[in-house]
C-alpha cells in the first residue's frame, strides 16, 4: 500500500474545513446568546450584573484603569519640561594704578531636554497598552466574581437541596414511627420495633439539623460575598442538557475568552514596547537653552545657546539588556498560562460531559432503590417483612436520592462553568 502524500491543496483543504468549523461552532454560541439561552437555577443575569458592578473588588479595578489612563497622559507628555537657571555675582577688580572697581552681574538661562524622533511614539505605545491592560483587568475581576458567585450559589444549592431531602426522610419516618406506634398498640408490633423506628426518626432529624445549618451558613457566606443577591430555593431542579460540540472547540472558546490569557498577551507586548523604549534610551537625550548674563555692571551685556548630551555609558546597555530580558520572561509566562488554561479548560470538557451519564446512573439507581423501598414498605404492611429491612431500604433510597441531587447539583455547575468562561453565561463585558 503506498503511503498517502499530503499536498498542499489537501492542507489548505482540512484548513478551510477546521476554519468552518470553529466558526459554525462560534456561530452558536453567538446565536445562543442572541436568543436568550434560558439558564434555570440561577439568579437573573440583570440582577449578577448590578451585584457585581457594586463589588469592591470590580470598582478597585476600574480605579486602576483611570490610574493608566493618567499614567498614557503623562507618558505622552513625557518628563521634558523646561528648566530656568539664574545666578548673580560680585565682580572685583585691581587695576594697577586705579581705584577697586566692583561690579554686579548676573546671568539666566532657559533649557529644557529634546526626546529624539521614535521615542514619543513609543511611550504612546506603551500608555495605551498600560490602558489596555487595566481594560482586562477589569473583564478578569468581574470574571472571577462571577466565578465564585456561581461556587457560592451552588454550595448553597447543595446544602438546600440535602435540606429539603432530609426534611422529606424526616416527614416519612415520622408517619412510619407513627404507624409502628398504632400497630404496637393494636398488639401487631412489640415495642423493640417502636424503639428501632423512633431510633431512625432521631437520626434523621440530627442528619436535618446538620443540613439546615449547612445550608444557613452558605446561605450567609453567599450573603456577605454579594450583598443584595435574592435566595429562592429552586422548586425544581432542571435537567442538564448535553453538551454541543467536541473538547477541541470548547477549548478553543475558553482560550478565546480568557481574560487571565489576554492579560498575559498584554504584559507580553508593554514588555515588548518597554524593551524597545529601552533600547532607544541608549543614545541619551540632548539638553538645549538660551542664555543671557550681564557683566560689569551693564558694560557687557551676552547672548547665547549651548547644547547638553550625556555621555552614555554601561548602565543605559544595562537597562536595555535588562528590559528585553523581561520581555523574553513576558512571552514565556504567556506559553505557560496558555498551556495552563488549556489543560483546565481540557479537564473542565471532560468532568462536565463525564458528569452527565454519571448523574443519570445515580437518578436511575435512587428511583430503583425507591421503588425497593416502596415495595418493602407494602411488604411490611402486609406483615411479609420485618421493620429493619423497611428501615434500611428507606434509608438507602435517601442516601440514593440526596447522591442524585448532588450529582445533578454538580453537573450542573460543571456546564454552567464552562458557558461562564466561554462567554455564554453572565457575559458583562
């Protein structure tokens, strides 16, 4: 069999077809914000949006983004400012043969540094980019706001939701206690039995006092975090859906989206502008100036311009070789951030689509085990079964179904994280 020869118009083939892809995938996720995605479980994108814009940590980053643009305005202006000089002085004079003569001068002089040509051009590059940088740095703290808003909500989610499933087991066993109470007295059950459902009673109301001051203390660290944030419980939790397209895109969209990667490209190219601006700095800037000077009381009377250039030595190589060393530092940092968040964004893929079958395995497994308990419950009414193996049965289908919630919980959360750092999910920016 020969071997398949890869041609040009082959590559430019796959090329086109990788191109069309990525950007039928980006299409969706562009038309699946435009229509208005619903996302239950979450609190209303508008009101994320206020809590958020009311975040120190989001108004810290915009201060410093109006302390760039200052900084632009006074590296545009740049340092050169016009300097005045002036002195005066006491003239003594012997001639042979003649009276002292004293005279009062003085002398003034304007100057001020020229930056040569290139250099403003530079420090207007470098400005913008420090105001560019502040501009990511804002979308990255309202990105990672939203990142622990929606932990914290789903923490809370969780404990909520295992409250609500041992307030339900609660509920049950105590119309079992309640039943084995009757039948004890009607003589059907001994007293062993009472103690026994009694005994499970007591243990799952402990199991809700832990759940319900779970829930209360993610209920106030949700609070505190993000003042004003409305908790309603969900009614119903929605079944997460599967998810569109393969890893290789989905990576694509985070490292497209990432603020922490765009703020590494930035750093990446101020440090480029910085190494060059170095580099210009060693051939130093000249100093012009007039100046004027009375001598000898007004006899003489001088007019002049001189010229100032330093003499540059081993420390301007030195800053230069130091600046582009940093910019060398710059491009590295920004491989390794790309590679990071490529790997997380990878693992991210994987656990959410993982998630799903997981999920509907455990679902499957809590209604099996309550139909297991269910059909326990029968057989104990019709006196076929023994109260402990009714005891255990319901408790394996509580264990079964707070584990589905959870998982549900946690798929959830998954998929919400990935639309979150795609841009599909709370897009502020």
């Amino acid at each position: 069999m020969k071997p398949e020869i890869d041609c040009p118009h082959r590559g430019w083939r796959r090329l086109h077809q990788a191109t069309h892809t990525a950007l039928l995938f980006c299409g969706t996720l562009a038309l699946s914000a435009m229509a208005g995605e619903a996302f239950p479980n979450l609190p209303p994108a508008a009101e994320v949006a206020r809590i958020l814009a009311d975040a120190p940590a989001l108004r810290a980053a915009i201060a410093s983004r109006e302390a760039e643009e200052a900084n632009r305005t006074r590296l545009e202006a740049g340092t050169y400012e016009w300097n005045v000089r002036a002195g005066g002085q006491q003239r003594r004079a012997y001639p042979s043969g003649q009276p002292n003569e004293r005279y009062t001068e003085w002398s003034a002089a304007l100057e001020r540094p020229l930056r040569l040509p290139g250099k403003a051009g530079v420090d207007a590059e470098i400005g913008a980019a420090g105001v560019a940088l502040a501009d990511t740095a804002v979308g990255d703290a309202r990105h990672e706001l939203s990142r622990l808003l929606l932990k914290s909500w789903f923490d809370w989610l969780r404990e909520s939701a295992a409250r609500s499933q041992w307030q339900a087991q609660v509920a049950l066993l105590d119309r079992q206690t309640q039943a084995v109470r009757r039948r004890q007295q009607l003589g059907d059950a001994s007293r062993l039995e009472a103690i026994q459902a009694e005994a499970a009673l007591a243990q799952a109301q402990a199991q809700l006092a832990q759940a319900g001051s779970r829930e209360q203390s993610a209920a106030a660290t949700l609070r505190q975090r993000f003042p004003g944030l409305t908790l309603d419980a969900p009614g119903r939790l929605a079944e997460p859906p599967a998810l569109e397209g393969n890893a290789a895109l989905w990576i694509d969209a985070v490292l497209a989206h990432s603020h922490e990667l765009g703020l590494a490209e930035k750093e990446r190219q101020r440090a480029g502008l910085q190494a060059d601006r170095a580099r210009r700095d060693r051939l130093p800037d000249p100093t012009v100036g007039i100046a004027w000077s009375r001598e000898r009381a007004g006899e003489e009377n001088i007019v002049g311009a001189y010229i100032s250039i330093p003499l540059p030595g081993s420390a301007r190589s030195a800053a230069a070789d130091a600046a582009g060393a940093q910019h060398n530092a710059a491009q590295f940092r920004e491989a390794a951030t790309r590679q990071r968040i490529a790997g997380e964004a990878a693992a991210l893929f994987q656990a959410a689509q993982a998630a799903l079958p997981a999920w509907q395995a455990a679902r499957s497994a809590a209604a099996r085990l309550g139909e297991s308990a269910d059909l326990a419950a029968r057989a104990y009414q019709l006196g076929e079964g023994s109260l402990p193996e009714l005891l255990a049965a319901r408790r394996l289908a509580n264990d079964a179904e707070l584990a589905a919630r959870t998982q549900q919980l946690d798929t959830l959360e998954l998929r919400y994280r990935l639309l979150l750092d795609t841009h599909r999910l709370w897009d502020m920016d």
